[in-house]
C-alpha cells in the first residue's frame, strides 16, 4: 500500500473519524482508524459497535490496500505535520508515515479482526445543516448524564410529516424543538433514540453544510440511523426501549405569564447564584414591578438583585434551579424571553414553568423552541 495526500486533507478527515470514539476502549482493536486506498479514493473510518464515522478523500493511489493504524496518535501526528504533502507507505518495519523532512513509523494493527462498519440503506429524509445544529444545541443539554435509566441519556427525534422534532429530558425539565423535513415521498413517520453525546457531535461536525440527509435503517438489537453531509458519514446504535410521554406535560392555556429580557436576566441570575451551595434552588418572585431573586449561602452569604419585566396574571414566587435556567435562557436564542406559569390539577404538586422564545415584549416569538422545567420546593 502507498498513497500521497494533501496534510490539510488528511489532518481534518482523520481527526473527523476519531471524534466520536471513546477516550477509554475495553476492546483495543476499536481504538484504530482503518484507512482504505482503492480507485474510487482514500478512505477513513472508525468504529467501536456504536457509532461510527466514515469520509472519503481525493488522494494519489500508488498501491491499494488496506491498514489499521492507532487513531488518536495518528491524529495526533496528522495535526502537527510540516506544511508538506504527506504519504504513506506499508514496509517490513510498519506503516511508514513521511511529511517533508518527518518520518514516522507506526505499528499495524490487524485489519482482520476489525468489525465491518455499518451500512444504511433504509428510508431517508433531508434537514437543514445549521438548523438542525441549532436544533441539537437547544435540545441535547437537558438530556440525561445518569447512565442507570439509559433512554433518558437519549435525544428523541420523531418524524411526522413535514416535520422532525427533537425531544429530551432527564425528568425535571423537557426540551422540544420542530425543525422541517424534507422526506422526498420515502418517510413520513419515525422515531429514532440517538445518544446525546453522538448527536452533539454530528451538530458540531455539520453545521456549516448544506443539508443532512438522515437515513433509518436496521431493526431488532441493530437499528441505526445515519446522518450524511457531503462525504461524511457518521452512523449511530439506536437505544432501546421507550422514551417517556413527555410531549403531554406541555400546556395549552398561556394566559398566564411574564416576559423578561433574556440578557438582563440570564446576567442577574449568574451574579446571584454565586452564593448558592451547590444544587440549592434560587428564589424568584415574579411580580408587577419586575422579577426579584434572592439568594443564601454558606458564610452567611447573601445576595439580591432585580431585572424588568411584564407580567401577565398575579405575582409568582418560587424556587428554580438557577443551572437549568441559565441553560434554557441560552437555548431561547431570542432578546426576550417568555415565562410560563403553567397550573396543575394536584394542588400538592408543584407546577412546572415554561420557558419559550419572544421576540418583543409584545410580540411572541417563533413556537418551534418550548422548555419545560419543574421547580424547587423553597424551605422559606
């Protein structure tokens, strides 16, 4: 095998495929890059039963064939090369890597026990790229970090006709944002559980494209979905069982309400929180001449500090995790932001608020971004 690359080429395409494999394998052999040179070009993809990551680059073939090389070292050497075109060639030694006046030499790994990397042929539809990475950035953070109840660790995308939502929660609060789909007449209605994590990546690696094709494909233990833009591919083990019915916790009536400038109040809650202790609750009250946050802490530590805001309906005090606002104020991505007080039928139960793009005071914003999250109890 020998081929010659592009360094700029070959330094993005390798540090792609690497992105989404874990920092700690159990399986050694999932922790390499398998680099494939045929005539229809130079090949990368990695791996490890999950996820998997696959590009194709224009290279100059000499001799075909097919390595195994260590992916987080030859990233790492891939990023510092001289400004030189870079080869690599198969000898008695290794795999022989040279880039002007460098030269390294690298173990084989063996091909043969590497697993075959998935191939999706199923139904697909087409998304927007920068909507769709908007989309995962105000939908992802409010998935699961806790790996015991695995189906909140997800992002659940549901297609429905000309539409893809995506939905995630990890009990106390939801995320829901539509964005439009484009199916081609193939697929109108599908569900899809993609782990947080990949689907984070997949925003950050396609955001500047055009479009994203997304293709269902699998079934039983194996079902994946694949995401395409231009000549990647990143493929995804879908999670199994049932995400929770969270679409019905969202109201209907919003009559009762306050508008706040997001900025303004995104700024007065971090001041505040500092003196919190961890994981206790900011109270918040809600009234006719603006919205008033006070804060106690350790050391005796105290803090108050008000913003303006529009109220619609009586005053309101309650208790919220500043964190979880402060992540909602960032994803309504608009200068104001609407807050729902939403009622409950259970008087002993506190009511969750809900949090939605505005863009005036007057005037509301577009209902494709809804957040749902559950307060604290306030011990005073």
């Amino acid at each position: 095998m020998r081929f010659q690359v592009n360094r700029d080429v070959f330094s993005e395409a390798v540090s792609f495929v690497v992105k989404l494999l874990p920092q700690r394998n159990p399986q050694p052999i999932l922790a390499g890059v398998l680099i494939d040179a045929s005539d229809a070009g130079l090949s990368l993809s990695a791996f490890d039963y999950e996820a998997s990551a696959r590009t194709t680059i224009e290279a100059t073939i000499d001799e075909p064939g097919t390595i195994l090389v260590h992916g987080r070292l030859l990233s790492d050497i891939a990023s510092r090369l001289p400004n030189a075109p870079v080869e690599i060639a198969v000898d008695d030694d290794g795999i022989v890597l040279t880039c002007g006046s460098a030269r390294f030499t690298l173990a084989s790994m063996p091909v043969q026990e590497y697993p075959a990397i998935p191939e999706v042929s199923g139904e697909s539809g087409l998304v927007p790229a920068e909507v769709f990475a908007t989309a995962i950035a105000q939908v992802a953070f409010a998935a699961s970090r806790d790996d015991v109840t695995p189906v909140l660790t997800g992002v659940q995308l549901e297609v429905s006709g000309t539409r893809l939502s995506l939905v995630a929660t990890d009990r106390y609060r939801v995320a829901l944002r539509d964005v439009p789909w484009d199916a081609d007449g193939a697929i109108e209605d599908a569900t899809a559980l993609v782990p947080a994590r990949t689907l984070q990546e997949v925003g950050k690696t396609f955001a500047h494209g055009e479009n994203i094709q997304i293709a269902f494909s699998g079934s039983g233990d194996r079902e994946i979905i694949a995401f395409s833009s231009g000549n990647k591919t990143v493929t995804s083990l879908l999670i199994k069982g049932n995400f929770p019915p969270v679409r019905r916790l969202f109201p209907d009536q919003t009559d009762h309400y306050a508008v706040v400038n997001t900025g303004e109040l995104t700024e007065a809650v971090r001041r505040v929180a500092l003196v919190l202790d961890r994981s206790a609750p900011l109270r918040f009250t809600f009234g006719p001449d603006g919205v008033a946050m006070e804060a106690s802490g350790t050391e005796q530590a105290r803090a108050t500090e008000s913003v303006d805001a529009t109220l619609t309906g009586d005053e309101v005090t309650l208790g919220l995790n500043p964190q979880y606002l402060l992540e909602a104020l960032t994803a309504v991505r608009s200068e104001f932001t609407r807050v729902t007080f939403t009622s409950s039928d259970n008087a002993n139960k506190l009511s969750p608020i809900l949090v939605t793009p505005q863009t005036s005071v007057e005037r509301g914003g577009e209902d494709t971004f809804k957040y749902l999250l559950q307060p604290n109890l306030l011990l005073r």
